[in-house]
C-alpha cells in the first residue's frame, strides 16, 4: 500500500508540474488578450455628446426688444381689444380687465350664503 501511496503521489506532483497554471483575468485583460491589443493608460477619445430626442429644441430664447428687427415686430399678433402688439391679448388686455363687470362667481362669492333649504323655483 505504501508502494501505491508513493506512486500516486508522484503522479500527481508530476500532473503539476505538466499542467500550467491559468492566472485568474479580469473581463478587460481577457478581451485584450483575445484580441492583441493593450488597453490604453490613458483616455484619448471622450464620449460623444448626447443628443436632444425628437421634439424638443424647437424653442429659442426670447430676444430683447434691442434685437428685435422691425420685420418682426410687424409679424406679431396684435391684442383684439387695443390694437397693441405689446405682449398680450383680448383675455389679459388691461383696458378689457379694466372695463369689463366682475363675473358671476365674484358676485356669489360678494353675496352671503343663505342659511338653510333653497326656496324651490317651480311654478305653484
């Protein structure tokens, strides 16, 4: 037995010695090796730059009136109230504001709530 012991063990010391050992690579010096190529120390080219998705980029900034042309001025809508081409319309117009009665819902709300059951308005 002792004999098998001994020779066992030489085969196996010997397996060992015959097989090389694989260092253990991480994922980038696999890559690199299969393809013969070194990876860079350095970052030479940077990430190209993102792009708007559709839709979107159709908006410009708000010109000063300084540069403005008179071309454009004249392609701007006018109000419907006072005629003016002056940033607003009909609805936030202060000539109309300034004119017009208050609504119905500023009246109810003037108005006290009354106190119990709402008188019916069927004919009797």
């Amino acid at each position: 037995m002792a004999i098998y012991k001994d020779k066992l063990k030489e085969l196996l010391d010997q397996a060992v010695i015959d097989i090389p050992t694989v260092p253990k690579l991480n994922g980038k010096a696999v890559m690199s090796s299969m393809l013969g190529v070194k990876e860079p120390d350095e970052q030479t080219l940077n990430n190209p730059n993102l792009r708007k998705a559709k839709g979107f980029g159709c908006f410009s900034r708000f010109k000063p009136i300084a540069e403005v042309t008179a071309e454009e001025l004249s392609k701007r809508r006018t109000c419907g109230v006072c005629g003016q081409k002056a940033g607003h319309n009909s609805r936030t117009c202060g000539m109309a504001l300034a004119e017009t009665p208050p609504s119905k819902k500023q009246k109810q709300q003037d108005q006290p709530k009354r106190a119990g059951l709402r008188q019916s308005t069927r004919k009797k």
